[in-house]
C-alpha cells in the first residue's frame, strides 16, 4: 500500500518477494516521468493475516473514531460507539487473489458489477456485530464477557 494513497489505490497481494519486486518495477516504470506519483514511492509492506476473524465467512474492518490522551505518563483510548464495520463483497478464501475478497473498501467494491445486488450485506453497525458477537464468538471464547463489543471495545488502556 502506498504511503498517502486511500480509497482502496494501488493496493496489491501478492504472494512472494519476486511477485512484489514485480509489481514495483511495473508500477515504476509506468509513473518514472510522473512527478505526481514519484510521492507515493513509499510503501507499507506487510505479512498477511492468513486466518483472520471472519463474520460470515468475510472479511471485515471497524471504522470508528478513537480518541487517546495521556494523563500521568498512562494512555488512554476511547473508540466511538457510533463506529461501523465494513464486510468484504465475497467469502473468504487465501487461494483467491481477488480484491473484492479481501478488501472491504467501499471505493473498491462499488467498482464490480455485482456491488448494488449485495451492497446491503457490506455493511454492519456496532449493535449488529455485537449480537453477532455474542451469537458466534463469544460462545468459543467464555473469558470474554456478552456485550464485550459495546461495553468493552470503546474503552482501552
């Protein structure tokens, strides 16, 4: 992922050094006299989480706000309960490359022909995935308490 970029742009997987050499060069070679694209050379590079927690077989994130401050050398983080989770188009499957499988960005969803048939299904509120998590997860994880979603999440030292 560039440094800088958003929305879901110049987001690749791949799965070996080779293939992201790659890319690279493909990607440089095409923007070299581009001085607008020279300031996304910088690049977060990552190890993919292979076994991630999935909520109906898809991928998902939270978007919320978070809001930290310090008080006496302690850090303390509040998340909005108003966040939402954003889900994935398609299930999950490591073998599959396809970006509509493993990014949940709407920018990047919207763009494939099946979008406004399961735009419904890409979407979740905390209240949601809180009974889902009580439904699903915390069932196979008993030291984690009911409602962890809406009475734990928010508040994190």
């Amino acid at each position: 992922k560039p440094v800088g970029l958003s929305c879901g742009r110049e987001v690749f997987i791949f799965r070996s050094e080779q293939q992201l050499e790659n890319i690279l060069n493909e990607y440089h070679k095409n923007t070299r006299n581009n001085h607008y694209c020279t300031l996304y050379y910088n690049r977060l590079v990552q190890k993919y989480i292979e076994n991630p927690l999935l909520i109906n077989k898809h991928k998902f994130d939270i978007r919320t706000y978070l809001l930290c401050i310090c008080i006496s050398n302690e850090i303390l983080c509040f998340a909005a309960q108003t966040g939402y989770l954003r889900l994935s188009m398609y299930e999950y499957d490591l073998e599959n490359l396809n970006k509509f499988i493993h990014l949940t960005n709407q920018s990047i969803q919207i763009k494939n022909k099946d979008f406004s048939s399961v735009k419904h299904n890409t979407g979740m509120t905390m209240e949601e995935f809180n009974e889902y998590f009580n439904e699903y997860i915390q069932p196979n994880m008993p030291y984690i308490n009911k409602d962890w979603v809406l009475n734990e999440l928010p508040v994190r030292k």
